[in-house]
C-alpha cells in the first residue's frame, strides 16, 4: 500500500443549531459517532446564553473509509444534524404506481427540510414511515399508496434536514413537570390536576384536542366524564374502534358494558346478549347520527359526538362483531380519515387502546403533545418511544383518573 493511501483521511464538517444542550441534542450526536467507531473534532461552539436563544455546534467527523463516513453522516443527519455546505436533494422517478425508487429516504416524524434549488423547504404533512414526494417547489409526506407513476421522490439522506424534538420551554406544564417520563408512582390527583390545566391551557390559545379511546373507558365508569368533556367543548375530535362505539351505546341505552351493569359491577340477565342488541339496534336506525335523531340514542360519548357535531372515526378490525354501519372496514381508507381528524392537532390523548393509538401515533409530528393513560405499564413504555419529549405517560386506571381530570376542568369552568 502506497503512503499516500495510508495517510488519506475521510473527513467531513457539519453543523447543529437549536437548544442542542438541555434537549441531549448533541450528545447524541456525540454518541452516534462515537458507536459507529468514528472520531470527531468540536471546531466551534455557541452556548445560547438566554432562554429562547439556540446554540451551535461545528464538528469535524473522520471515518475509517468514505463507506464508513456515509454511515456516520447518515445517523447524525438523522439526529438534526447538515452538511456546512447545503447539497441538493437527489430524486428518483417512481417506475409505477405504489412503487417507491430503491434508497427511498424513509420519514421520521421530526419536522423535515429538504435543500431544493440552493434554499430549504419544509417537508408538509410529516408522519413516520413514508416518502417525500417532490411536485415544483412543494415537498410532502406521502404514504406508499398514494404515490402515482412518475412521481418524483427524495432518495438517500443528501439534502435532507430534520429538526428534532426540543424539551418545552413554555414553563411548568405537565410535560415539564413529569419530566415527560412515564409513572405509576407519582401522585394521580396532582397528575390529573396538572394534565386538566393543560388541556384548558391549550383550547385556550385555540388548540386542537383529539381523543383516541377504547372500550376500557366505558368497561371502567369513566364514559360519562368523556361525554362530558366533549359537551364542555374540550375535545375537537374522537378516534376509535368498533369496541368503544359498541360499548359505549351499550352503556347509554341498556346501563352495561359487556353484559356488566357499568355502576356496581354486578351481571346483568341475559347480558351476554347485550352489545349484540346495541348492534342490532344501531342497524335499525341506519346509524348512530339517525339513532341520535330518532330519538333512541340519548348520552354517552357518541351522543355527544354528534349532539356537539365533533367527528369521530371508528376504525374496523378482523374481530368486530357487526360492526356497526359507521365503521369504516377498509383499513386503507380509515387511515386516511384518521389523519384528516388529526390535521393540525396540537394535543392527542390516547386512553386504554394500544391499536389504534399506534396507528394513530405513526401519523402525528414530534411537535404534538401526547398524553398516554393506561394501566398497564408496558402498553404506555410503547407509546411513549417515539422520539419526542412531548410526550407523557401516565400508568393508572383509567375508571379513576379521567374523572379526575373532568372534575378538574369542571372546576375550572365555575
């Protein structure tokens, strides 16, 4: 091997900017290059020195081989890093419909940028797990159903910059205060306290607030502090299943959920048959907006849905019974209503439905606050890990603590 060779070295400058400190922005960055087996040089470094002054950090990263230094590039592009020269994008053409190009840049939620005729442009409609799909100066996130033949789409990570979620910064909320961890052990009442001011603080400034549920809420009596939230005005939105809708109508109209009588937990006769009946009597009246109108259909969640014209989505599943007429069965065109509901949400509860909250989860930017309430703790971990420190967990049953945040808001409104 000649000098010259053993002596090359494949270096490569990048920069980062944001609050690159109390977000472990950068010690991410730091460790990513560090497991790669990769070696860096801090070139500069500006230390934000107020509140909602961003830092900066200039680094030179080595690699072993220029192979090597691609991968390393690759991961701290991804944890907010870019290039101190701006590259354009690269494109390939889609060869069908449905059909991405090979090296597909694969989405993240975080707020995304592409270099596009030498200025940066902001990816539109952000989720997980799609495409970006450039048509003139506009880029957006596309799923791998929507793409047409012909469709331009952003191939490796080359002009691609993404800003990764930061910690709130907009003083004591529950996220700040939970540290956005996930925790049975920390007072629920103060939790369900700080969670209602919150909620209350958001539709204040305007804000969306969409609730994804499961017929847990209905199996454990909090049904009627849900209705009563939407009654109030503090839900814009409802995401579902079969189950809930089910339940909840079985509770509004014969006082049970799977045959249960909801308020002292006792077997109701014959109440096996129960939540089949529900079903029956939904198809009678054609659906649960002409049950409402018929008059047969008089509280719970989804009176107050349609009482209150807030738009739900009731999503199917292979194990539905019925369904009723108003869940949407094909799961392609379901996903699609989801994520009109969720258009410019700025909070998402997601309460006692792993499904559907994932679902619902690949769909939402990183800049959307989240709260998970279930009772079991590995359900809320797998919510949570989506990459965002607006995100709170909160490990308890549902029966108790949402009835807790209504009483709160109740309060509030006096």
């Amino acid at each position: 091997m000649s000098g010259s060779t053993s002596m090359a070295k494949f270096l490569s400058e990048i920069e980062v900017r944001g609050h690159l400190i109390d977000s472990m922005i950068l010690t991410k960055i730091f460790d990513v290059i560090m497991d790669l087996g990769g070696e860096f040089e801090v070139l500069n470094m500006t230390v934000g020195k107020k509140k909602k002054e961003p830092s900066y950090a200039k680094l030179q990263i080595q690699g072993k081989s220029q192979e090597h230094l691609n991968k390393i590039l690759n991961q701290v592009y991804r944890e907010g890093a870019t290039p101190t020269i701006g590259k354009n994008i690269v494109l390939k053409v889609a060869p069908k419909d449905m059909v991405m190009p090979d090296d597909f840049y694969s989405t993240t939620n975080n707020t995304t940028e592409i270099f596009l005729g030498n200025k940066w442009i902001e990816v539109e409609n952000m989720m997980m797990d799609k495409c970006i799909v450039v048509r003139g100066n506009k880029a957006s996130c596309t799923p791998i159903r929507d793409i047409k033949k012909g469709d331009m789409i952003v191939v490796g990570e080359t002009g691609v910059k993404i800003t990764p979620p930061e910690r709130p910064r907009e003083g004591s909320n529950v996220f700040a205060f939970m540290g956005s961890s996930s925790s049975s052990e920390r007072p629920t009442q103060h939790i369900a306290k700080k969670v209602a001011e919150d909620i209350i603080k958001t539709k204040k400034s305007g804000g969306k607030i969409v609730l994804v549920g499961g017929p847990a809420i209905v199996h454990t009596g909090a049904a009627d502090s849900v209705a009563e939230l939407i009654r109030l005005g503090y839900l814009d939105g409802v995401l579902a299943g079969n189950a809930l809708a089910v339940h909840d109508i079985e509770y509004a109209t014969l006082g049970t959920s799977l045959g249960m009588n909801v308020h002292d937990g006792s077997l109701a006769v014959k109440g096996h048959r129960n939540h089949m009946d529900t079903i029956n009597a939904v198809f009678r009246a054609g659906s649960i907006s002409e049950m409402v109108k018929k008059g047969h259909l008089k509280r719970g969640i989804m009176f107050e849905c349609v009482k209150n014209k807030v738009p739900f989505v009731l999503a199917g599943s292979i194990r539905d019974d019925g369904p009723l007429p108003d869940v949407i069965t094909d799961t392609a065109i379901a996903q699609r209503e989801y994520k009109k509901i969720l258009k410019e949400a700025k909070m998402v509860i997601m309460v006692s439905t792993m499904l559907h909250s994932i679902a619902t989860g690949n769909m939402l930017p990183a800049h959307v606050k989240v709260i998970v309430v279930d009772i079991s703790q590995p359900t809320v971990t797998k919510l949570m890990d989506r990459g965002t420190w607006q995100a709170l967990g909160i490990v308890t049953d549902v029966g108790a603590f949402l009835p807790m945040v209504s009483q709160e808001i109740k309060k509030f409104k006096k």
